[in-house]
C-alpha cells in the first residue's frame, strides 16, 4: 500500500523532505502559498548558509544544481572587535573540512519544487486556513506541517511551549541584503571563497558570506545587532535600497576594513534585501482535528531558531534521515502517540543546538576565552570553526560554564601561534 503524505509549507525543509519521501515511494503533495515564479519574484528569505553535514543530506535527495558555478565556502575569518577602539582583539582564518554553501532560498527551492513535480510529486498552491488543514488531514494518511510562519489562526494549532522556549521576545534585529560588487572574494566553481564573521562584543555580529543566486555570483551581507542597540535602526524600513544604504553605513561605521568595499555594489535584484527579527520559539508540535485526525509539526513550525550563526534549516536537515526511519517504520500507523514520540526524539536532538545558539545569540564574558584561545591556536581555531558551523553539540560540554570553558582553552589549544 502507498501511503498518502501532505507536506504544508513549501520551504527549503518541507521541500527536501517531500522529495525523499517521493524518492522512498510515497505519495506526496507539497501545500503552499507561493508558485514558483512567485518565490522567485519575491523577497530574499534569509541568509541560507547550509554547512557540510546538512548539505550532503540535501544533495541525497535534491539536486546542487548550481556545483557547476558555485564551490561554496571553503572557511572563515573570525574576528572580534572591540567597539571602543575599532581594532581587532583577536583574528583567526579557518579552513572548513566540508564547505558549505549559501544559495538563495527563493532560486533554490523554486527548481526543486519544479523537480518535484516532473518527478511525480504533487503540488496546490495557495493560502490554507485551519479549516482547510482539518480537510487535508482528513484525506491523507499523514500530515506534517513545515510551514515557517503561521497566517490568521492556524498557529493556535501549534502553540508555543514555554517550558522549550527560552524567550518570549526577539532577541536581535538585523538585515541582510543580497548584492553585486562588492570589493571581496567571491568563490568559483573551483575554489570556495572564504565567510567573513566579526563580532563587536554588546553590540552585534556582522557577516559577508560569498553566495550565488540566480544572476550568478553574489556576497549575503547581514548583520544582527542587540534589539535597542545601535545597530537597531531598522523600525519601519521596507525600501530595499533603504536597507542597503543603512546596512552599508552600519558596516562603514563599526568596521574599519569595510570602508572602500562598497563603492559599486548594488542589489541583486528589486527583493535582495530584508530586515527585522522574530522571537526564537519551540511550539508543541501535535495538533488533533476534530475530524480525529492529528497532525505534526517539522523544521520551523516545530523549532524556530534565531538565524545567528545559521543553523535552523541545518538542525532540520539533519533531522530528515530520523523522520524517515520512523515513517518508513510506523507502517501507516500514524497516531498521535506515534506523532509525539517522533517529534520527542527530533527535540532531544534539536536541543543542544538551541542550547549551543544560546551562548552566542546573548554571550557570557567567559565565551570570549573561546575568540581569544583560536587567536593563539591554529589547531584550536580549525576545530572550533568547524564545530560551530557543522557540529555544534561539540562545543555543548565546553561553553556553557566558565569552569568549563577554561578546560576547553587548555585542552584544545596547545599549540600557541601569534
């Protein structure tokens, strides 16, 4: 028997999801409210860094149709700045041992839902109200709900679970905006380009990622400051070339390096650029119709990170091959008891993330012995760079006490380099 399956939300995670499901033999069909020329058309999504665990659980299912163009990132340069003076305090270069990528989400998930379709997969578009979703649930065996963000009254359905979330406001506020021309290294189909991270203690993360969207190759700049600091000035901003001319001054004036970087850059198209911020929330991801139907949630409808360091959709990825076994597994018996314990399991692997996320999205004074240890240690500073990115439940034991960051510093970096 095929097995009939709904994913609600056509995003970066519903999408790959639905295509390993159709891959596996199920009968999928993807609900969401944009067609693909509307994705493409629209605003950019985010700053879509997918780091090498998650992005080769990615290509099992959903073509990197961009190889051919684009090799990614290849490591960073870490630097943390301090304010007051605007000198560096520490300094490390990285090489990454898989590269990531940062592909722009609306030319990215457009072509997949298009191959989605040529390979037999379902699609309905349009906006979905929760009676709709009672309907749904009730004509297919199992319904999971990947759409990010809730419209009307469908988020009542997956309230927010406080004993899971951490907060109850937006913790930082920032932009990112997609553009040509800007005097940094863009990566090539034969090497990847390095991502430029710095961070200005209380005061914000800045970022300059070498990406590629549908005009080519492009850099994602965006930065996320503390909400009433200085790098809050976004309130009310829509004008996209507003945003990069704020983004543009916030760079110039916060980063000496930056200034002679941006006389010819430009956006990359009318929607590269976004601003603002969202409250980091874990929602209770079961939800029972009255037709008797329950249905689940996945990827942001379950567990919404704040995007600092961009790990939701890889935290979601790496949960996919876990999602699959319990289906392939359950037999058709979809219960809520099946549900729960599903989405239970996806929680204790989803936490440490969260946990790890926390120490930099509002930072103790001891983690900046983390910055200063890769400063002095080229061993060290390899490690925790791809730790932080592709393996952060690494850092967990080590970053979330001082007693235990000192012995992460002693431990990881013995070989002192200046």
């Amino acid at each position: 028997m095929t097995f009939r399956i709904a994913i609600v939300g056509g995003g970066h995670v519903g999408t790959v999801l639905a295509l390993a499901l159709l891959a596996k033999g199920y009968d999928v069909t993807i609900l969401t409210h944009l067609t693909p020329a509307q994705l493409r058309s629209g605003r950019i999504l985010s700053s879509q860094c997918i780091w090498g665990t998650a992005a080769a659980i990615e290509r099992c299912w959903a073509p990197a149709f961009w190889a051919d163009n684009y090799s990614g990132i290849g490591g960073f340069r870490v630097r943390m700045v301090d304010p007051d003076r605007g000198e560096p305090t520490s300094d490390i270069t990285a090489a990454l041992d898989k590269a990531g990528n940062s592909v722009d989400q609306r030319l990215k998930v457009s072509t997949w839902l298009e191959i989605f379709r040529q390979r037999g997969g379902k699609l309905r578009f349009g906006e979905l109200s929760s009676s709709e979703l009672e309907t749904i649930s009730d004509s297919f065996d199992l319904t999971i709900v990947c759409a990010g963000k809730f419209r009307g009254d469908f988020g009542d359905m997956v309230p927010r679970t406080p004993e899971r979330s951490r907060h109850e406001s937006v913790q930082r506020i920032g932009a990112v905006v997609s553009v040509h021309g800007r005097q940094q290294e863009l990566s090539s189909a034969t090497g990847g380009a390095f991502e430029e991270w710095t961070v200005l203690p209380e005061i914000g993360d800045f970022f300059a990622i070498p990406a590629y969207c549908e005009r080519g190759l492009c850099h994602v700049v965006c930065m996320e400051g503390f909400v009433g600091g200085p790098l809050d000035r976004f309130a009310g901003v829509r004008d996209p070339q507003e945003i990069l001319r704020l983004t543009r001054e916030i760079f110039e004036r916060w980063l000496p390096w930056e200034r002679g970087r941006w006389g010819r850059v430009a956006l990359t198209d009318s929607g590269a650029a976004i601003c603002g911020g969202f409250v980091p929330t874990v929602r209770y991801p079961v939800a029972t119709m009255s037709c008797g139907k329950s249905v689940m949630a996945f990827g942001d409808a379950f567990v919404l990170l704040d995007p600092l360091t961009a790990q939701g959709a890889n935290v979601h990825l790496k949960n996919i091959p876990l999602l699959l076994e319990r289906i392939d597994n359950a037999s058709g018996r979809f219960t809520r008891d099946w549900m729960e314990a599903t989405v239970n399991l996806i929680w204790e692997r989803s936490k440490p993330v969260e946990a790890v996320l926390e120490q930099y999205l509002n930072p103790p004074p001891h983690l900046w012995n983390v910055f200063r240890a890769a400063h002095h240690s080229k061993d060290f500073s390899h490690w925790w760079v791809n730790a932080h990115f592709d393996n952060p439940t690494d850092l967990l034991p080590w970053i979330v006490d001082a007693g235990a960051t000192s012995r992460f510093v002693e431990c990881r970096a013995p070989v002192s380099v200046s």
